[in-house]
C-alpha cells in the first residue's frame, strides 16, 4: 500500500474515533464503550500502524539514517511521503488520545457536553490549541470540579 493511500486510510480511521467521541458526549448509554474506543482501542491501532510504517521506513525502507535533532533533518523527514505520513499518525494518535480526555475530564467536571464540541473542535483541527483552551476554560470554570488541577478524571459521571 502506497503512503497515500495510508495517509487517506488512517485519516478515515481517526473520524470514526472523533464520531464515537461525540456519540459518547450526547448518548450517556454509549459513553464507556464509545471513551474506551476513542481514548484506546483507536489510538493503539493507529499506534500499531505508526510502529509497522516506522520500522518498515528504519530497517526495511529507503529512509535511512533519521535526524530528529536539526530542524533540517525533521524538514528532511516530514518532507517525504513516507515521513509525512508516518508523523500524521503520530498526530492522529496523540490528537484522538486529548479529545477523550478533554471530554471525559469535561464531563466529569459538570461541563455540559455542547459545551465541549467547540473545544474538541479545536483539539480534533489545532491539537494543543484545543488543549489549551481546555486548560483555559478548567482554570476560569472548572476549578472546582473533581480533583484540584485538570488531570484524567477517576470516572465519568453516568
């Protein structure tokens, strides 16, 4: 499979886990099964695919030797489709794995869920703005929700 079509793959992949992380936020029934796909199941998937297309490109590919430490060797990287794709997944992983918790610290907190899609948003399109934001929101709202500082909470209420 060309890196184009694992681009596009992937892509699709990750849309189910933001479309069962907005289903868990509105149908209180589907909330666990719906948090434990998009917070896990998804994320170790697209993590097994980054794993495969990593050490495909390190051992078995024409990728080379690999610079992560000169912004002209992440260029380097991230310039090729082989690079630029294998880093989608990493953003694709680490992106699904905030917007769950973002949601499942939210709710927790007494945050209406309408009130969480605008900030998923933001995670879903511009990952640490929409954390941020979330940091924001829990510093000027939710200071005195479960907890004392925006770390995973114990369990979402049902």
């Amino acid at each position: 499979m060309d890196f184009s079509t694992l681009f596009t793959v992937g892509n699709d992949v990750a849309l189910t886990g933001w479309l069962a992380l907005l289903i868990g936020l509105f149908v209180k029934p589907a909330r666990g099964p719906a948090f434990l796909y998009s917070g896990l199941i998804l994320p170790a998937l697209l993590a097994i695919a980054y794993a495969a297309m990593l050490g495909n490109q390190m051992f078995g590919g024409s990728g080379g030797s690999m610079d992560f430490t000169s912004l002209a060797g992440v260029q380097a990287l991230l310039g090729s489709d082989p690079g630029a794709t294998i880093g989608w997944y990493h953003y694709l992983a680490f992106d699904m794995i905030i917007g769950t918790w973002v949601a499942r610290d939210g709710l927790a907190r007494g945050l209406w869920p309408i009130a969480l899609v605008p900030i998923l948003a933001l995670v879903f399109m511009f990952g640490p703005v929409g954390f941020l934001t979330y940091l924001i929101v829990w510093a000027l709202f939710l200071r005195g929700g479960p907890g004392t500082l925006p770390y995973p909470a114990a369990d979402v209420p049902r």
